[in-house]
C-alpha cells in the first residue's frame, strides 16, 4: 500500500468516542441492545461475538464486545437504509426503491468500509448503482425466511411483526417486544438481528409513540421461533 493511500485511509477516519451501555431488560430467547443517544436504528451486520455494526438516524456505530461499549465511526448526514457486504467490501446503501411488485430495495452505495463499518470512505465509483439489497427479509443457510411485516391501522403505526417462513410453512416469531422494525438481518451462525425504532406502545389500541431509542435484538439461538 503506497504511503498517499495509508494517509488518505487515516484522513478518512474520524475521531471515536466509546460510549458504555447499561441496559438492564433481559429476554429469555433474545439479547436487547442499546445504541446510545440515537432514537432509531436502521441497518445492522457483522456478528455481535466479532465485529458488529449498525446505523441510526445519520451515524454508524460498532461494537466488539457485544454491544457493552459502542464507537461512532460516522456521521453520513443522512440515513443509511441498509449495509451490503459484496467480497471484503461493505457498502453503505443511502435510499430505497420499491418495484413494481411493491417489493423494497436499499440503493445508492456512496460509502464503503473494508473493516467492517469501523471506518467509512466516500465512494464515486461508475458502479454506485450496482449495488442493490432487498430490504425487510434475510435468509439462514437451511433456507429459512425472516422477513418484517410493518403494520399501519387508522393512521396509526402499530407493532411490527416478525415473520418465519421454512418454505411450507408461515408464522409470526412470537418476540417479546413491541416496536417499529426496520431491518432484518442472519449472521453466519444463523442468529437473527432486528433492527428496530424505540417507540413507546400503547396496549390499549396497540399504536406507538416514536422514537425514544435506536434498539437491536439479537436471537440468543439459531432459526429462532420466539
């Protein structure tokens, strides 16, 4: 690597601030993590026992110590929709594209992380554009489907709802928590992330109040059905 390219990769990167996290909600089946002074969470990938990353409102955080401490590498200036990884490079999706079957897809790689997501580089490619990611569903290597269901009644958003597919068979993941899901995500070891807008919910008409807290979840075991 020449010596103007290790300086522009050291220029690219931004001051980090370790932020600790005392989140003492507990699940049976699913890990809580809070990331801190940001009120939705929008993105997620990596591994919560290696390298883990997740966007908010405008910024990028990780953790590698599964969620106990979180670093800001990034402010985009804007929301990032969702986190491609393509070969050893992960791309920073920044807008949606519905088709015309009503499927969404986040699009616009205009960053890109070689250490995933702990440093962010702009990125002019021609290929901008190549780089498409269907949103609200992922897939575990035995070819089981989570995908999110968002809900809206009367104008009013309501919880949304996880959903399990094996292909014969489809059904809600009975989570134990209420709030706005923005995306789906399986890691290699087939954990299912969710990543979700930390509303306030309402039993009564079962509506929400947002957002307070950018939340991820984290199945404690594999293909979870709960």
């Amino acid at each position: 690597m020449s010596v103007v390219l290790i300086a522009l990769l050291c220029l690219s990167c931004e001051e980090k601030e370790e932020v600790k996290v005392d989140d003492s909600d507990t699940y049976e089946d699913w890990i809580k993590l809070t990331i801190p002074d940001e009120r939705e969470a929008f993105a997620v990938f990596g591994d919560i026992d290696r390298t883990l990353t997740v966007t908010t409102w405008t910024e990028s955080y990780f953790t590698r110590d599964r969620g106990n401490t979180w670093k800001m590498s990034h402010d985009f200036q804007g929301s990032v929709v969702g986190l491609l990884m393509n070969n050893d490079t992960l791309f920073a999706l920044h807008a949606t594209r519905t088709d015309s079957l009503g499927n969404k897809s986040a699009v616009l790689a205009q960053h890109y992380s070689l250490d995933t997501g702990q440093t962010w580089h702009s990125y002019h490619d021609d290929y901008v554009n190549q780089y498409i990611k269907q949103m609200d569903t992922d897939t575990t290597s035995q070819g089981i489907v989570y995908e999110l269901r968002k809900n809206v009644t009367d104008n009013y958003v309501n919880p949304s709802d996880l959903l399990r597919s094996d292909g014969a068979f489809s059904s809600p993941v009975d989570v134990p928590f209420k709030h706005y899901f923005h995306d789906v995500y399986v890691d290699q070891n087939d954990r299912v992330y969710v990543a979700a807008s930390g509303d306030q919910h309402n039993p009564e008409d079962n509506t929400l109040v947002c957002c307070f807290d950018a939340l991820l979840y984290v199945s404690k075991h594999p293909n979870p059905i709960r």
